[in-house]
C-alpha cells in the first residue's frame, strides 16, 4: 500500500493542495481567487506551513487568505504570510501585501508601489489595474499627473485584456474601463470621467468591492 499523500515518494506535493485550495473563476471582492477552507485539512496546513517556511510562494498565499478569514480575501492578519511571500518573488502575494499596506493604512507606501510593480512584471492584472490608478492619480504641485508615459503604457495593456488564465469578468470589465477612460481623465475629459464612473458604480453593485465604490464616488 502507497501512501496517497507523497505517491510513495517521501515527500508531500505542496503545489497539488495549493491547486486544490485554490478557485480561479469566483470573484472574492478584491480576489479573482478564494480559497476553500473545507477543502484544506488540518494536515494541508501543517504542509503549507513548512513550504511557506521555506520560502514557497503560493503556500504563503494560501496561509494568508486563510488568516484573513471569510469578510476579505486580502486581511491584515495574513499580511505576515503576504510579505513572505512577496520576499520569494511571489505575484499574488506581491500584490496582496501592496493591497494591505496601501488600503490598511500603512506608512511604507514606497514599498507598497514597488510590490505593485514587480506584481505587474510577473503578470498579475489586479497589480497592474492598481498601478494605473495610482499613477494617473498621482498629481505634482502644477497639478498635471507626474507620470502619466508610464500609466499611458499600461492602459495600452489594460485595453487588450481578455478574458482568460481564469480572469473573472469583473477584472476584465475593470481593466478595459480603466485602459480606455484613464488616458482621457488624465486630459480632463468629463465624458470619461462620467462614463468610468458610471462602470464603476455597476461593478460595485455586481461585487460590492469598496475600490469600485470609491472610484464610482470620485470620478
């Protein structure tokens, strides 16, 4: 008789409970990705919990949706998984330690925004989604947004993106408006200000995520 954990191998696959606990096409308010508590057993954690000591990323990530609890994928409590996890190069992880830091009131904004960036090289949409925003939002003195060439790059990728790699259709919905709409805000453009807000406000009615309500209030 083999043992069904490890396959008689010694050793347990850490990336099959990881897959397993893990749902990619269910919209979590800030997450296209929810983690299923009854499908992770007392014995998966203690495994996460030696991956995650050992620097394995989607282990952190699970960890820290799990301490995190049912009301937000992204918690404070899990933020000590997050930042494990963001230090192995992690993307998700990456970006929900930037999320926490930026929208838990964190002094480390710096941190956040390079976590965000190196969400972004690693593919993660929600980071480059968060990015935009925080760049085309981001005045100087004269009022003019400081680095609306980068931001202008990145709504080029938003417009383009698909669904699919198990992206809900909330976040495409989301990247698309802020791919078309941003680049017109930054020029003061009032159709598209209405017009993402208006987008916004029925993403925020579909989800009941907070940063769509915000956005829909401000624009």
């Amino acid at each position: 008789v083999e043992c069904q954990a490890c396959n008689a191998t010694g050793k347990f696959d850490v990336e099959k409970i990881v897959k397993a606990a893990i749902v990619t096409d269910w919209y979590d308010v800030e997450s296209d990705k929810k983690v299923k508590k009854r499908a992770v057993s007392d014995e998966d954690i203690t495994m996460l919990k030696s991956a995650a000591e050992q620097g394995h990323g989607g282990s952190c990530y699970v960890l820290g949706v799990l301490k995190g609890g049912n009301c937000i994928a992204y918690a404070e409590d899990g933020d000590s998984y997050f930042a494990k996890g963001a230090q192995a190069g992690d993307a998700d992880c990456l970006y929900a330690h930037a999320f926490v830091s930026l929208h838990k009131g964190h002094p480390e904004q710096q941190e956040a925004i390079e976590c965000l960036e190196r969400s972004v090289e690693k593919g993660n949409v929600h980071a480059l989604v968060d990015l935009t925003l925080h760049l085309l939002g981001k005045k100087d003195e004269s009022g003019i947004a400081s680095e609306d060439e980068k931001a202008l790059q990145y709504c080029d990728r938003l417009s383009n993106v698909k669904a699919a790699d198990g992206l809900s259709q909330h976040l495409v919905e989301k990247a698309n408006a802020v791919g078309k709409c941003l680049p017109k805000i930054a020029k003061n453009d009032v159709a598209a200000m209405f017009e993402f807000g208006s987008i916004c406000d029925t993403l925020y009615k579909t989800t009941g995520s907070k940063q769509d309500k915000t956005l829909a209030e401000t624009y």
